[in-house]
C-alpha cells in the first residue's frame, strides 16, 4: 500500500501533535486509533491467515489483543508517557490472544520497557523502544521463523534506527517507520514459502502494520474508520451480486473497462466517483481498469466523461437498475410471514423453525415469534429471549424443534422474568404436532402439559445426505449416501432419495398410519420433490400425502406421519 | 506404528517420526523457549533438548494419535494463548505431514523461563 502511505509533498503536512515529545494522553489517543485502523481492516488480515494454522483468525487476535490493551487505558488520565506504555503493555499481555496476539503483547512490552522512568516520548526513546520491541519478541522463540510478524518488527526497528541518526522529529521516524514496514510486508513471501504458494503476505505483518499504519494516519488527521480504496483483482469485481446493494435515487448502473494514460491516483479517483454515485467497485487485471458505480439518472454520463480525461475506454455498459429490482422482486414474491398477534394474558408460542417455508407453516398454526435456527445453526439462549422479550405477554411456551436447542430453551427460561413452559420438540414434526394442541386462551401450565402429551402423536423421518462415513446403531454408511433418520435415529441407508423415503417410511410402518407430510428443503426442487412423492403415493394409496415446501437446508425432507 | 493399508503393502510410521514433526513445530511455535523430559522437571538448565523424542511424546493405540508436550514457556507471556497456540501448530503440521487425524495434543507447561525481569 505505498501509494496510499501519505507523503504530503511541498508544504509540511498539518500535525494533531508535537515532533518533538508527546505524554501519555497522546500516546492513548494513538493506541485508540491504531486499534480502530486495525479494525477497519480486521477482515484483510485475517484473509491473508496461512501460517502457522490457516483457520483465519489473525486479524480477530490481533483486535482483541489490542482491545485488551485499550481497556486497560481507556479511563487512564495518566500523563505519564513510560506509565501509560506499561499500561498498554499489561493490557496487551492480559488479552493476548493467539500466535499473533502474544508476539504483539512481546512488542509492546519491549517498547514500554524502553520507555521506563521517562515522562515523555521523544525521537531518540522512539527509536529505542522499536528496538526493544524488536529485541523482547524475538527472545519468545526458540527459531524464529522469517516472514512474519517478527520479520516486519525487525524491520520496522531498523528503519527506526535508521531515521534517529538523521532527525530529532517524532514525526520523521514515524514517517519513515511506517514505509519500511510496508516494504517487510511486500517482502514476507519471498522468506516464507508457505506464503509464496498461497499468493498472499504474511498476515500478521500486516496487521503490524496496519497498526502502525493507524498512528500515522490519525497523527495526519486521515480518516481510519473507513477501508482504504482498494483495487481488486479484475475477477472478483463481483457484478452480479451488486444488483442487490441498491440504494434509492441511484438508478443507473455504469461500468466502464478503461487504460488509464498514466498510473491512477486511487485516492483521487475514489473521491471523484464518490461525488458521482455509489457502489463504487474498480478492478485491475494487466492495465486494465473496470470501474463500476451505481448513479442517478441525470449522472449516469457523468463517469463515462470523467475516466475519458483519464485514458482510453475500451467499453461502457449502462444498465436501469429499476428494471433489474422489479424482475427480482417479482421472482421473490414469496407469500409474507403473518404471525399470530397476542393479547396480554394469552400464551404466545414461540418456535424455532429451520426454514422459511416451515416458519410459515408454523405461523399458519398460530405462533407469535419465529427463531430461525436448527441443525448446524442452533439459535443462542439470547436469540431465544430477544424472540420473546418483546411479547405483549408474561405467558411462553417455546418449541425448540430440536434436541440440540432445548438446553437454550431451558437457560432462556431461567433468565428472564416471563413465565416460560417449555414443550421439548425434539423435531419439526413434534413442534406442529403440538402446536395442534394450542389453546391461546388457556392456562399457560395446562396447555403446556397438554401440548407435551401429543409430542408422541406423530412420527418424525429426516432424509439428507452422509457427510462422513461412519457406523451408528449398526447401520453403517458410506460419505454421500442418503440416510433416514427415524425419531432423530439413524435408520437406514440408501443410494437415491426416492430409496431412501420408502426405505424409512417401510421402517415408519407409514402404513399403519393415516398422513404423510413432506416438507422439502432448499437442496432438492419442487419438481424433484414432486416426482418423489408420487412415487410414495403409489407405494401408499391409502394414507393421505401432502406436500408443502419447508426451506430447510441440510435435510431434504422432513416428514410428519401421524 | 500408525499404518494406514494401502493396495501394494502397508506404511508404518514410528511415533519417533511423528515426534520429530511435532518437536520442529514446537521449536516454531512463538512463546516457547525450551522443551524439557517428562522426567527432567528440576533440571531447567538441560531445557533445550536437541533429541527430538525429549519433551514430546507420541502415543499410537491402534485407533488415534496423542501427543505430549512438555513445554518450557517465556516468562511475560499469556501461557495459556501460548499453550493453545502450540497445540494447534503442532496438530495442524503432524495432520498436514501424514495425513492422520490428531486425537489430542496434551501441552505440558513444565516451567518458565525468565529472560528480563521488568
């Protein structure tokens, strides 16, 4: 990012602080910003995570580390510049978080250490605290390995060193600081081959730098809340997905592939667009610029005549975006979500529905509030409460839906004020069947009990697929096969779906009961569902079948006999 | 003693092998400065050991790897971010390398060392 590194030329850039010393309040206030422009760009880090375990928390270690850091500080009226450093430091050492977290709790320890007895911060004690940092954290490894957050620690001492010899301005050092650790990012790759094959630099250098980066930043009175432009790559400028962030009075849709005649100045390019529209994306691939934006009506040339200034357009597409949204809203016309309303006293039922399509048959029954959740997205004890909270009502009873969710069900019961029952709906087909039982108007504790009764009425199948290869109460299945769970059981398994129905409904002994319900889910589609289930109703001429959509993943059916 | 069957004979892998990888992660891994014996609590001094079977033991029961670690960790870190930093580097490069799940890996914080006081 060394084009974006401000280095104002001309006149001198306008300073929030002195060069040639600052107290501990200033050094507050540039931690403050430090950890804001680390977490603008939290996201960045962490996609860059690779190494030494790439599961992508880098940037979310290194925020909380920070956070931790200025918690400590955050009331601290200390002026104290060596104080409030060991401050920062203890702070960082208490929240360290991760691999990256704990180096950085190294460096701010060095650095504080460095700052011992003295009152303010000037050039020469900067450059010392670099160097200590640099020294502290490299005596936590026994091999350090190079390319990392170390890597770009080192260098960042070094061209501290290097700037102290030449100026007594805090100011120069930082300036000169912050560019090299750049330069160490860009360089981690080329030490780390991890990163090389990965195509990225090294995360936590470069959530190094950020935070440098940040000081810098606020000390020049730029802005650090908001992402940098950034250019991406020409692919993932994503076109088809950004119909959906429109934005009333941005009508039009402007994409232009242009070759600028000379490098483009990012900055000025975004600020120029900016006062045009919004949406703004820019790609880059081989001196190819694609630029889109969202703008209104009477702008929707105004782009097209600026990028020509620029260089030469290749191609200019303008598309109404009016006209996009109302085909789209036509397709989702998806019959809305009418929920019971409660009168104060009554019982307000509230469900947990893993689909949009079983949400809505849930509310045909009479449920006052939905909780979206289920298998693989077990909705918390606060998403329980937040759902009832708000009922005009003291009496609740929750459907769980689901074994997995009925212990949130219970610690919601215990932390709130309501008088909550909680009728255990192990499954989809429990919670309707109990919900047959509701009487809004009746005691909250009866109607409770009487709702528990009928969880036996009715049996439960779940068809999805294997993802692993396992054996479980001696049926044994192999990854990708079609198993039927009955009663939250593993019962059998098959190679096809329609297989696997007939299989379980023959295990459900369907024929002795009376309905079948399907409820299909979002990965197979209605003309498949269709064509299953006409194949059980020539299986099952006597039992009545019907199907509705349930829009639950994961499963692909969810059947109800009773 | 891991062996996973393969068509044309099988593959055996030693725990010493394993340990070998997990003691290159460990050495790798920010935070730790030594790794010492099971047995060798009181002798700090003899922290860094350069046989990779001391400080790291591999335990194959037919089904799944364990592993031991007996750690030595820098005084003025967050041991327990330490901790959970090195068992997750060492799971992650032994299942990289031989392509076996890891059960558990055990760190053991045998001691600290103290480099700087502040």
């Amino acid at each position: 990012m060394s084009d974006s590194t401000p280095n104002p030329k001309g006149a001198p850039p306008k300073l929030r602080y002195p060069t040639n010393r600052i107290n501990g309040q200033d050094l507050k206030n540039m931690t403050e910003a430090s950890l804001t422009w680390l977490r603008t760009n939290q996201q960045t880090v962490n996609a860059l995570n690779v190494f030494p375990v790439p599961d992508g928390d880098t940037g979310t270690n290194m925020v909380l580390t920070m956070q931790a850091a200025w918690n400590e500080i955050a009331n601290s009226a200390e002026k104290h510049a060596g104080k409030m450093a060991h401050a920062i430091a203890q702070g960082a050492l208490m929240g360290a978080r991760g691999n990256s977290g704990v180096i950085l709790s190294q460096l701010w320890r060095g650095f504080a250490r460095a700052m011992d007895n003295h009152e303010t911060l000037d050039a020469t004690t900067l450059v010392r605290a670099f160097v200590m940092a640099r020294d502290t954290a490299y005596k936590g490894v026994v091999r350090p390995v190079e390319g990392t957050i170390l890597t770009v620690a080192k260098d960042a001492a070094a061209a501290a060193e290097e700037a102290g010899a030449q100026t007594q301005s805090l100011f120069e050092v930082f300036n000169q600081i912050v560019p090299a650790a750049d330069r160490s990012v860009q360089r981690t790759p080329d030490l780390l081959p991890v990163l090389k094959q990965a195509g990225v630099v090294d995360s936590g250098g470069k959530g190094l730098y950020f935070i440098l980066e940040g000081v810098l930043r606020h000390v020049l009175g730029l802005p650090i809340d908001t992402p940098l432009a950034t250019v991406l790559p020409l692919s993932a400028v994503d076109l088809e997905n950004s119909v959906e962030s429109i934005e009333p009075g941005q009508d039009y849709e402007v994409v232009v592939d242009f070759r600028p005649a000379k490098p483009l100045d990012l900055e000025l390019f975004y600020a120029n667009l900016e006062s045009m529209g919004t949406s703004i994306q820019v790609g880059e691939g081989e001196g190819m610029y694609r630029m889109h934006i969202h703008v209104p009506t009477e702008k929707r040339y105004e782009p097209i005549d600026y990028i020509m200034g620029l260089g030469t357009i290749t191609k200019v597409a303008i598309e109404n975006l009016m006209a996009q949204m109302e085909e789209i809203e036509q397709k989702s016309a998806q019959p809305k979500l009418q929920l019971a309303a409660i009168e104060p006293g009554q019982i307000g039922v509230v469900a947990v529905a893993p689909g949009p399509g079983l949400a809505r048959v849930f509310a045909s029954l009479g449920v006052a509030a939905i909780i979206e959740g289920g298998q693989t997205m077990n909705p918390s004890t606060q998403e329980i409460i937040k759902a009832f909270e708000n009922l005009p009502t003291e009496n609740i009873i929750i459907l769980p839906n689901n074994k997995n969710i009925i212990l949130a069900a219970q610690q919601a019961r215990e932390m709130t004020v309501k008088n909550v029952h909680i009728v255990p709906s192990r499954t989809v087909p429990q919670g309707l069947s109990a919900m047959m039982r509701l009487a809004p108007d009746g005691d909250a504790a009866e109607v409770a009990a009487d709702m528990i009764s009928a969880l036996g009425d009715v049996e439960t199948g779940e068809i999805t697929i294997a993802t692993r290869t396992v054996e479980i109460d001696g049926v044994s299945v192999t990854e990708g096969q079609v198993i039927g769970l009955h009663n939250g059981k593993l019962v059998i398994a098959a190679s096809t779906l329609e297989d696997g129905v007939l299989q379980l409904l023959q295990h459900a002994h369907a024929g002795h009961f009376e309905l079948i319900t399907f409820f299909y889910g979002v990965e197979i589609g209605k003309n498949e569902a269709n064509r299953i289930i006409d194949v059980v109703r020539a299986a099952y001429p006597d039992q009545e079948i019907e199907v509705q959509e349930g829009g639950q993943p994961h499963y692909h059916f969810i059947i109800s006999i009773e | 003693m891991s062996e996973e069957k393969k068509s044309i004979g099988s593959i055996t892998i030693a725990p010493r092998a394993i340990a070998t990888i997990a003691f290159h992660a460990v050495r790798q891994s920010y935070g730790v400065v030594g790794l010492t014996s099971k047995n060798l609590v009181s002798g700090l001094a003899q922290a860094i050991v350069k046989d990779p079977t001391h400080g790291v033991q591999v335990r194959y029961d037919g089904d799944s790897i364990s592993i031991d670690l007996y750690i030595i960790i820098e005084y003025g870190t967050r041991v327990k971010s330490v901790a959970n930093s090195v068992s997750n580097t060492v799971k992650f490069n032994v299942e990289k390398t031989l392509g076996m799940p890891v059960k558990a890996v055990n760190v053991h914080v045998q001691g600290l060392r103290v480099s700087d006081v502040d």
